[in-house]
C-alpha cells in the first residue's frame, strides 16, 4: 500500500503520516520493492537473529520498545531503538486491533468485572478514599453497581456475592490484573490468590485475567465504570455511603437498566429475560464466608490488638499466634 501511494504522486511525508511510521520506512520499503523487482537480495537487518524472541515477548505481554531494547542488548543487539519500533509497532497494532474488536457472549457466558476510584468521602471524620464496583452481564448489559471505601479481597468477595445474588452467577469472570485476584502472569499462564480461587471453585465460575496492560479487552465493563461515574455520580448528593449506594441500586433499576443500551440497541432489562435462563441461581450454592482472616500473635497478658482495640483471649494461647 505504501508503494501504491508514492506511485499515484502522494509526497512521502504524507504516506509516512497515513501510516503512522517514518519517512525512512516509507524509503525502506520503496528500496525492499525495487530489490524484490530486478531479483536483488534484501539486506539483512541487524534485529533479524532477535525476532523471534520479540514476537514470543509480545505475543504474552505489551512491553514498551525500550524495555525490549534492554533485553535484547543483553543478547548482543548492537542496533538502534529506532529499528525496533518500526518493526514492534505492526505486531502492537495487530494485537490491538484483535483485542478491541468487539465480540458478542452468548447468554449466561460471561461478567466483567472493574473498581473504579471516585475521588475522596468523609467516614466519621477520617477521608477515606471512595470506589465503584461495576459488574456487567456480557449479552443483556445488565448493571450492578456497588460503592466501598476498600477494595480488599473480603471487599471484592462481598460484591461478587450481592452481584451473583441478584442477578446470577455466569460460566466466567472477565477481570483485569486487580491484585485481590490476580498475583501474577506467567509463561504457564496466570496465577492467582488462592483466596480467590477457593471463592471462584465455590461458586462454580471460572476466572480469566486479561493481558497485563490491555484495559480494552474488558471494553465493556470500561464503559461501564465511566456511565456510572459521569451518569450517577456527577454532581449528586448523599450523607454517607449506604445512603449513596440505596441512590445507586435505584439509578441502576429506574435508569441504566431501563435505558437503549448505546452498543446493542437493546434495553438491558429485556435482554436479560433472556439471560436469566442460562444463569445459575445465586441458592444453589451456599453462602461463601466472606470473611477476612486475620493472624495475631497473642500477648503475654491473654489479649490480642485488631483495629486498635484490645480483646481477651484464653490465657493458654498468649504467646501463640492465632
């Protein structure tokens, strides 16, 4: 393409900017184009013996052009960044291009899950930092949309569970790189908190993580978090959390539940007499302990410290971690 537009007469600079590369590149592949016409071999490029390894990296995961320069100068890459932009750019683009095209689950197949931040909330006289919970069906677009001042494991099972009660549980998960479920990625693969999975194991749901940095695989739920904040949130009144999140549940029944969903054309709430078929009901399992576990070591005088409050213990333990 690049050739078929200089032949029509459009100045190089102009190319370089359709596609997004530099002049030289256009240049580059002007000379690959005459070499490939009169039977020349191409020259061989100094990145060439390091492609593979490129590829494997960013098939996994998207590490920026310097990070990889550094990896690769330490297996003897001797050339400059500005080769291996060029040549990573069309594989970031690709995976780009493959990760935010839209895809349509069939019912009951998958929830997306996010925590947004929504700025700073006076609790009894401390500021605490205030989070969205969105979680979002993946065929009706159906909403459910949680406050909290924490966004701990306990926290994110609590959610989960309330989302799960009032709309079902779904075959699977979509979650980013959130550190209450995900520890790390991996060549096997990813690795999460065992917490978390014995919390996904009870309900039946599978967990899949996204690839670190591509928020866009999750689009839905994305857009999800930025209605609640600019359609909700925006300018709205309350004393306190519970008051904001009873303002919420009823925005979410009354409104966005209600509304001609932009993306599918379809209100959420009809859609999801479809959708409630294929969900299981939060009844057939039982309730999932939510509850943090702390350790403590017991002080000699029989009493343990949580949240700056001294408790009691049977003397037996003091000295023992319980």
């Amino acid at each position: 393409m690049i050739r078929h537009f200089v032949k029509q007469g459009e100045p190089i600079a102009n190319v370089a900017r359709r596609f997004g590369v530099s002049r030289q590149t256009v240049y580059n592949h002007l000379k690959q184009g005459e070499a490939e016409a009169t039977g020349a071999k191409p020259r061989g490029s100094k990145l060439d013996k390091y492609k593979e390894y490129l590829r494997g990296r960013l098939e996994k995961f998207d590490i920026p052009a310097t990070v990889l320069l550094r990896e690769i100068r330490e297996r003897g890459y001797t050339g400059s960044v500005t080769i291996l932009k060029e040549f990573i750019r069309p594989i970031k683009n690709k995976k780009l291009t493959k990760l935010t095209e839209r895809f349509e689950t069939e019912p009951g197949r998958q929830a997306q899950v996010d925590w947004g931040e929504c700025g700073l909330i006076d609790v009894q006289g401390v500021r605490r930092k205030l989070y969205v919970f969105v979680f979002l069906l993946g065929f009706s677009r159906m909403l459910f949309v949680k406050f909290t001042t924490s966004t701990r494991r306990h926290v994110l099972q609590q959610c989960l569970q309330e989302a799960f009660q009032r709309l079902g549980i779904p075959e699977e998960l979509l979650l980013d790189n959130m550190k209450q479920a995900v520890e790390a990625h991996t060549k096997e693969g990813e690795r999460y908190a065992r917490e978390f999975l014995d919390f996904c194991e009870h309900y039946a749901v599978l967990p899949v993580a996204t690839p670190p940095y591509w928020p866009r695989s999750k689009g839905k739920v994305e857009r999800g978090v930025s209605y609640v904040k600019h359609s909700f949130l925006e300018g709205r009144s309350f004393t306190d959390v519970a008051d904001l999140n009873r303002q919420a549940q009823h925005w979410v029944e009354a409104v966005a539940n209600l509304r001609v969903h932009g993306t599918t054309g379809r209100v959420p709430a009809e859609a999801y007499l479809q959708e409630r078929l294929r969900l299981r009901a939060y009844e057939t399992a039982p309730r999932f302990d939510t509850r943090p576990a702390e350790l403590r070591k017991v002080l000699l005088e029989a009493h343990v410290r949580f949240e700056n409050v001294f408790y009691s213990v049977d003397p037996l333990a003091a000295g023992h971690s319980v």
